[in-house]
C-alpha cells in the first residue's frame, strides 16, 4: 500500500506521480519470501529523487507507511502483524532492522540492540526487513523517536557495490539507496542475487531520467 503525494497535477493512478514524470516503465515486480516494511521519512514523501516507491511497486511482499514518530501500537502492527488484511492468522515474523552498526557513534546514546543470530535466520520466509528510508540524519532520528526500533536486531550490510544512485550526494562512499540498500539486503539474507537484478538494473533507468530533468 502506498501513501499517495499531495500534488493537484494529473497523476499516475499507480505509481502516483506527475504523468510527465511516471517511473512505471521501471517497476520490475520481484519474486522474494522476506517481507519487507519502509518507513519513509514525511520530506521523502514528495521527493521525486527518492527509490521507496519504485521499491514498493516492484516487491510484492512489501508495505511504504509514512511516518517520522510512530504510535506503538500502530508500529507493533508494522513489525508482526499480516501485511495483507485478509492474510488470515499466522506466526508473527521475526523483524530485522535494515542498519548499521553504531557503536562509534555517542550521540545516538542508544543501548545496544540484541545480537542478529543465525538461528533467527533459518527461513527467510518467517523474516521482516525494516527499512528507514530517509537520509542519514532522519533515519537516526526515526530511530531515537522509537524505542521499538532499538529493540529488533540489526542487518548490516557486508561487501556492497559501489553506489549508482548519482543524483543524490552520500557522504560516505559506502552509503546506498533505499532500493539498493534493501535489494542488497534481501541478497543477504535469501542467499540469492540473480531475482533481483532486473530491478537494480532498471534502477539505472531510473538514475537516468531522474539525472534528464536536471539538465533540462
């Protein structure tokens, strides 16, 4: 389910965009088994450079809620409960939050999440990929704002490929897109590269239009 922009220009009735600037031509739909929750940051909402959406519309299993400070009930739904609302009844998913590593960094002051273990990891299927979609300064203040957040044991990311996203400037050389952050991430955890190479491949696509209107 995705939140639709406030804008009064003709949209697109799926990805939701200016029809002068629909990104439906991208949209590659994936086969994957772990579920996969994005909380966008609200400034993302409108950013037409943003990956979220073009990641939701391509993953089956997936859900983009805005949010920066969520209610906690609301949000415990958004880790456990059937992302489909006729899914029927089923064993809550174990959720895995998409982030890295922070023990350098003192002016988070968080306390330490729990360790992601390998028995946590046996079924992709049974997992939920959390994502903060935001820059790194707002997803770090997603996660300060939600202490359920700081209780799901963290995924980091390990040997990832340079970045295609050359419309919006990293300040490190190891930071990704959301969509590629999160393709990276399911990679990892479902042991499996090739289903989801036709959408970074298309995300290239993406890059590319988005880099057209710039120099227009």
């Amino acid at each position: 389910m995705l939140p639709a922009p406030d804008t009064k220009r003709p949209s697109c009735a799926i990805c939701r965009r200016p029809l002068s600037t629909c990104i439906c031509q991208w949209i590659r739909p994936i086969s994957h088994v772990v579920e996969v929750v994005v909380l966008q940051h609200p400034l993302e909402v409108a950013n037409a450079k943003g990956s979220a959406r073009l990641l939701c519309l391509s993953l089956p299993h997936s859900r983009l809620v805005p949010g920066e400070e969520f209610d906690r009930q609301e949000l415990q739904a958004l880790l456990t409960a059937p992302l489909q609302p006729h899914a029927g009844t089923s064993s809550p998913k174990q959720a895995i939050l998409l982030y890295p590593d922070t023990p350098d960094d003192p002016a988070l002051r968080l306390p330490a999440p729990p360790a992601l273990t390998s028995a946590m990891l046996p079924d992709p299927s049974q997992l939920r990929l959390i994502v903060l979609d935001g820059t790194w300064r707002k997803s770090r203040k997603m996660l300060c704002l939600n202490p359920l957040l700081q209780q799901l044991p963290r995924l980091s990311l390990r040997d990832t490929p340079p970045s295609h996203y050359l419309i919006r400037k990293a300040h490190r050389p190891d930071q990704l897109s959301t969509l590629e952050a999160t393709c990276a991430a399911l990679m990892q955890l479902e042991g499996s590269v090739e289903p989801f190479q036709p959408l970074l491949t298309a995300f290239d696509g993406f890059v590319a239009q988005q880099m057209g209107y710039r120099k227009k």
